[in-house]
C-alpha cells in the first residue's frame, strides 16, 4: 500500500489504492458495500444502503454554498473480472495489485478495476475532504452496473434528492457525454446427446489467445478479433474436409466484453493427421495476416493431446452450433446517420460454455442509440440461432440516454474545461451503455452529463488509467463543483 497514493491528486489515489484491496465482482458486492458503510460511519456522513445495494452517502454543503443546487456524483461498485489464463487470480478473495508504469496505471495480469474505481475514489476524496468548496453532494454508488445495470434498474424514484446528476464512469478526459447507446442481450442454448467416442481417433485441442479483447462498446469498432470467431473458423472448416467431432468447446466471459481466448476439444481420424497438421500452419497464417494490424500478439495452437474424454457432441447438434456461430454477426451493425464517427447499432458475440452436462450456452449483447434499431439486431441474432434450433431468451435491456444540447449542467461543464485548460472540450454521445438512461426513466427532471479520466483496454487485463489525465480531470470535476448553479 502507498505506492499510488505518491501520485497527484494523492487523496484520489489513496482511496483507489484502498479499493483495489476490496474484491468487488459483479453480483458479489457485499465487501466493498461494507467498506462504503464503514466510510460513511468513519466520517460521521449520512449513509443509507437500498435492498439492491445502491448506496447513498450525503455532505452537507460548504460554508456559503448553501444557497448552491444539490449535486449528485455518480460511480458504480463493481468491476468486470477478466485475467490472463496463465495467472493465478481469484477475484472473491484476492486484491487487485496495480503498478506505475511511465503515465499509466496498470493490474498484473487482471483487470484494474480503474472502471469505475477511479470514480468512487474520486467520490471518497471529496466526501472526506476540509478544504474543497461544494454544494450539498449526494454521492450514490450503484450495484451490479457491469453485468445487466440491475442496481439501477432496481433505484427507488426518492433515494436522493439532487436533479444535477455527474455521472463518473466515462473513458475519455477532455471530452463531455451527453448520451449512449441502449443495449440488451440474446443467449441461445444448445442441448446436445452424447455419442461414443472413436476410440481409433485421435484428440486435439485448439487454443486461441494473446487477443486484445476490451469493451464491447467502446472496442468494437476498433477491429480486434473475436477468439470465438476465429476458433469457429478453424472448427467448420475441419469439419467440413477432415471429420473432426467436437468434444468441447468453450470461450470468452463477459456480455459486455469482446472474447480475448477461446478452447475446443475434438477428434480426428488418424487419417487426417497429417492434412490436419499442415491446415493449421495454413489457416494460422491467414488469420495472422488478416489481423497483423489489430492483434500482433494472436496464438493460434492445435495440438495432439492424450485425454480420458469418452464422448463427443452429436453430429446435428456439433452442425448446427458451428453454423449458428459462423452466420451470426459480430461487430458494428450501422453508424449513427446523426452523430459523426459514432458507432450506432452492434453486436457482441460474448461467450460459450458447457453450461450443464449436455447444454451449452452462447451469449451476445447488442447495442444501440437507436431503441428500435437495438431490437431489430436482437431480433437478427435471434433468427441465427433459431434456424440453428437453439432456444433463445432476451433480457429485459436498457434504455439510451438521449442528448439534451441544452443541459444547464454542460454549458456550466464546458466552460469551466475552456476556462481551465484554454481548449473547448469534446461534447459527445458514447456507445457503451450508462445508467443515464435509467436514472431519467426515473428520475425524469434530471439534468446529466459523464466524464472521466483516460482509460484504456477495459474489460481486459490490459486495462490501463492514466496519471496525467486523473489530475485534469479531479482539477475539472472540482471547478464544476464549486460553480454548481443556483437553486
């Protein structure tokens, strides 16, 4: 503990520091929960928990900023947990070690965690602070953010009081959001019998890795490659010429992140040894070739392994999830016919696993500024696997943030950033998706924008914060702060 906390702003990073030491899974909140009680009851600040594990911490205004409007600072708790294969990482228990290096901040291995962490610390070095200037300030740390917004969702229409909300969860210094996409997510379930393995057959395994990965908003115009996309490439082929059976195959994580590593299972007649061999140096090649720009650190590794596996996935099942996967999209769908250079419509294939002993489950996510656009490609993924007899369920989504030009809270922001800086700052709409939209379905008066320091390759264990762009942005939040409009 204290490297970090050397850094500028040091309060900032002293309670980031801290919350790297508190796991904080999607779904597994209760510790940074209770590290957030324990912070509140420590300061003597009004604290009060929901039943979905929003938490509400409040200040009182500064001397003389009574008469200022309530600002209500917005983070969530918890953080997407990805890691290397070959790291050694349980994000139950284990804390997240970060390390300087040049202007960034970094994790070993695993996810940083600076999404949102940055912002609850941020949050925490105000809450804490004697000599910052502020309105009353309701500082709200919502639950779940990262796998389905359900801390949101579930917010009560009077759990805070302020209609200034500054969202803290954006990627980029020096640019304002005013809005983001909506997004909702389509999982396909496979059953599948068991047949006898051929026991003259021999086994291989394959293994994509060493991709980029990152968010499936921010990344997925960005051209990195998708492991499952690769590996099915590689699986229908030799389907196709060399009467591979599919014992395994499973790849990704996260809805909302792109899949980085993906691994199959399968066998082949001895026959096809050596066609097989010389196949994957041919297709390794291309693949590197397509992706040389993107991914210069993609592995693409087929082997002859010696197994105890006993049964292979039947032939129709085996056909149909392979074409299921090769026909359905990936990647950015339409851009937006309003807003120059923003992604408007995408899709995300996520993640398949053996979700059960003859089940498995792919999982996708679309995005959209457009509502009815964001069930058009749900409803496109959905005929993919349809025709490839998977049953299908959908989530229930999130709606967009649309943009309001007019927001009193970003003429404010915008000229603090020009003021300070001596440039105009970027005003934007952002493709990932934000619990913005929520809050307005519930809280309809609000007036929002979203910042945030420079991070890049979230959702990936190269997720990086850097240094220099969390003073300017602390420097910016503060001066927002301390010219909050009237009441």
């Amino acid at each position: 503990m204290g490297k970090l906390s050397n850094l500028k702003p040091e309060k900032v990073w002293k309670y980031f520091e801290e919350i790297c030491q508190v796991p904080r899974p999607s779904k597994k909140e209760d510790k940074i929960v209770n590290y957030l009680i324990k912070f509140g009851t420590e300061n003597k600040l009004q604290t009060k928990v929901d039943y979905a594990g929003n938490v509400l911490i409040t200040k009182r205004a500064t001397k003389g900023m009574e008469n200022k409007a309530t600002l209500v600072l917005q983070s969530h708790v918890d953080m997407v947990c990805e890691k290397n294969s070959d790291v050694k990482h349980d994000f139950d228990k284990d804390p997240i070690i970060p390390y300087i290096d040049g202007d960034w901040v970094k994790a070993k291995g695993t996810t940083l965690g600076a999404d949102d962490g940055i912002g609850m610390a941020a949050q925490l070095a105000i809450l804490a602070s004697d000599d910052i200037e502020h309105p009353k300030i309701e500082c709200l740390f919502t639950s779940d953010e990262e796998t389905g917004l359900s801390g949101a969702i579930a917010l009560g229409p009077n759990f805070f009081t302020g209609k200034i909300l500054i969202n803290l969860d954006s990627e980029d210094e020096g640019e304002i959001f005013i809005g983001c996409a909506g997004g909702t997510d389509t999982t396909a379930t496979f059953e599948y019998k068991k047949e006898k393995i051929n026991s003259s057959d021999l086994i291989f395994n394959l293994k994509i890795s060493g991709l980029r990965g990152g968010h499936s908003g921010d990344d997925i115009h960005k051209g990195f490659g998708n492991s499952i996309k690769i590996a099915t490439r590689f699986l229908i082929e030799c389907s196709k010429m060399y009467e591979i059976r599919l014992i395994s195959f499973e790849g990704g994580n996260l809805r909302n992140a792109i899949p980085r590593e993906a691994e199959a299972n399968f066998t082949v007649p001895k026959k096809y040894l050596k066609k097989l061999t010389d196949y994957t140096v041919k297709f390794s090649n291309e693949i590197k070739n397509e992706l040389k720009i993107t991914e210069p650190d993609l592995k693409i590794i087929c082997e002859n392994i010696e197994n105890n596996f006993d049964s292979v996935i039947n032939k129709e099942v085996q056909d149909n999830l392979l074409n299921a996967l090769q026909g359905v999209w990936h990647g950015v769908v339409e851009m937006s016919r309003d807003i120059p250079d923003l992604v408007e419509t995408s899709t995300n294939l996520a993640s398949i696993k053996h979700t059960s002993d003859n089940t498995i489950t792919v999982a996708t996510s679309q995005r959209s500024s457009v509502e009815s656009q964001k069930k058009n490609i749900a409803q496109t993924v959905e005929s993919v696997f349809l025709l490839s007899k998977a049953t299908i369920k959908h989530s229930d989504g999130y709606p967009g943030w649309q943009p309001n030009p007019d927001s009193k809270i970003l003429e404010i922001s915008s000229k603090a950033y020009k003021k300070l800086f001596g440039i105009d700052p970027k005003v934007k709409a952002i493709h990932a998706g934000l619990e913005c939209g929520l809050f307005l379905e519930k809280y309809p008066e609000l007036d929002m924008i979203s910042i945030g320091p420079t991070l890049r390759n979230v959702h990936s264990p190269d997720e990086k914060i850097s240094i220099e762009s969390t003073l300017k942005f602390w420097e910016f939040l503060l001066y927002v702060i301390k010219n909050a409009p009237d009441k």
